[in-house]
C-alpha cells in the first residue's frame, strides 16, 4: 500500500472537499479505489500507488477551484475526475477565473468546462460562431451571457435572440390561440436565459424599448441587422435555405452565435438540416468558428451525460450494421 499527505491551509478547505456527509471524497475513492482521510489539516490518501497519485491531482484539482471561490457539487467533482482520467488535470488551471456577467440575483456566470472556456473565447475572438453539441452544455444560456456582457458594455444596440418554430413534431397552426401566444412557448428559454440575467422589469423595459428583440425565425427576412448581438438556438430545425437567410441579415458592427444539436432534429423526414451544411460550408472562413462541444461539457445531472452516451453508442451501432448489410 502506497501513502501520500496533502497538507490545507484552512480547515474550511477540507470541510468544503469532503463536501456535505463526506459525499465528494466518497466518489473520489470510489473513482479510484483509494481511501481518503482528513486528521487536522492533513489529508491522506493510501492505496496502490498508480491510485494515489490520480487521488491526488483530484484532490489538488478541487483544492484549486475551492480557492477561486468556487462552490463544490456533483458536476464539477465528476468534470475534475474526468480530466484526471484523460490525463488532462494540468488543464484545469487555465479555466477562465473570469465571470462573464452577474445574473439578476448576483450569482456570477463562468465557464464550468474546458469546452465552455473555448466557446466564450471564441465567442469574444469571432464574428459568427456555431456552437454544436448535446443539450445541457450551456451553449444558449452561454450566448445569452455574451449577448448581456456586450450589450452592457455597450459593444452593441441590440440583443435578437431567435429559434425555427418547427419542433417535437409540432406545427403552429395546431397550437391555439394568437401569433404571439403560439410562437412564446417555442422561444420560452431565451426569455428564462433573460429573466435571469436582467430581472424582469429590466428585460420589459429593453423589450418595450426595442433593445430585445425575441421572435421566430421568419422574422428575419429581409432585414439587415447592424450593432446587435443575435443569436439563432435550435439551429439544427432550420433548412440550409432559412440558415443561409439568418446569416446573411448580419450587418455591421455585430455578432452571431449560432447553436444546435445535429442529434435533435426534428424537421419532416427528407428534409436537410441547415445546421449540418453550414458546418461543412463556412470551415476555414476567417472571423467565423464552430466549437464542438462533448458529452463531458454537459452541466446538468450526471444521468443526462450517461443518457447521451447511450444515445450515441446506439446510434454509432445502427450506422455499423446498415454497413455491414451493403457490405453483404
């Protein structure tokens, strides 16, 4: 059996690594098959030595984020034990310090994974990033913090936040009530993203004003759009001909996320997704990016990345058998 000790300076540090009932350093030993132990200001870590020492660079991992201020929970304890499994812990102290913009209640947003760091870079290097990947990667909710921050600092006039109104299988038509009732539901979390980052009254007053603009896609058409921050959400629902209109409406002086998952699609069968073209039409273009983001950049609860997981293994299974029956 092999044994290393990690001396903290306070003892609130290691009240905050052992987390309520211990149940942080309960998933590290289980992770890693070490036992943890906490006497005064010394931790102590025993177990095979290969063990041990991923033990602790966890442990350092968590230390580090505990002295940024940064609250412990399930999904950054997993998030830092999967870059120690990767082998990429060193990374960990080039997450950004930095807070995007405080929400109307004064919580502070950061990135949380290296896959949101990246896209808020790139977010602030580039005119029109595409952000692809699986729900709960914060990929809108990101954007819409963007959008606050630059609109805040008075980088841009205007925030436009719009999605295609063609999801689940739904078509407006079947929904009731008038235009604006029927389109609110598909564009409810970009007002949620708002209401929490400008309280209410403030997104009222910005709407009233015509700072915020909230509307379907097909709103888009004709228009040119200058000093605004737009942002287009469930991307992958627009067709390559209503993608090719959005990106074109940007004039001068503003800034465009696009963000989807090419997994969801939910238009008519036959139909190509304007999202999974766009991806391969505009690679290599200066000012323009796409960042990919995994299922390891997934902030909701655990079994949301185990269900994405899933979804893949079984898909990539599909595509191996339907080439397997060419093949024959």
């Amino acid at each position: 059996m092999f044994e290393q000790v990690i001396n903290v300076d306070r003892m609130e540090q290691a009240v905050s690594l052992f987390g309520s009932f211990d149940e942080n350093i309960k998933l590290l030993e289980k992770t890693f098959n070490v036992k943890i132990h906490s006497r005064g200001s010394d931790i102590k870590v025993t177990g095979e030595a290969e063990d041990v020492a991923k033990g602790i660079k966890a442990i350092n991992g968590l230390l580090m984020l505990i002295n940024r201020g940064e609250v412990l929970n399930e999904q950054n304890v997993r998030y830092v034990i999967s870059l120690v499994g990767d082998g990429n812990e060193d990374k960990l102290s080039t997450m950004s310090n930095d807070c995007i913009c405080i929400t109307s209640k004064g919580k502070p947003i950061k990135p949380k994974t290296l896959g949101q760091k990246k896209y808020v870079e790139s977010i602030k290097e580039n005119t029109i990033v595409l952000g692809v990947g699986p729900a709960g990667t914060g990929k809108t909710y990101l954007a819409v913090a963007m959008a606050v921050n630059a609109f805040r600092a008075k980088e841009v006039n205007r925030i436009i936040l719009t999605r295609p109104a063609v999801e689940a299988g739904e078509k407006l038509g079947f929904l009731p009530g008038d235009l604006q009732s029927k389109v609110d539901p598909y564009l409810r979390p970009l007002y949620d993203a708002l209401f929490d980052m400008l309280g209410a009254e403030n997104f009222q007053k910005y709407l009233e004003r015509g700072n915020i603009e909230v509307a379907p896609l097909a709103y888009m058409r004709g228009r040119t759009l200058d000093d605004s921050f737009i942002i287009l959400d469930e991307a992958q629902n627009t067709t390559p001909e209503q993608m090719k209109m959005f990106l074109t409406r940007m004039g001068f002086n503003s800034k465009v996320v696009v963000t989807g998952d090419v997994t969801q699609i939910d238009l008519p069968d036959g139909k190509k997704s304007g999202l999974v073209e766009v991806t391969k039409v505009l690679k290599n273009i200066e000012q323009i990016d796409i960042v990919r983001f995994s299922e390891k950049d997934v902030v909701r609860h655990k079994l949301v990345q185990d269900i994405i997981k899933a979804y893949e293994k079984y898909e990539e299974a599909k595509k191996r058998n339907v080439k397997g029956n060419h093949n024959k």
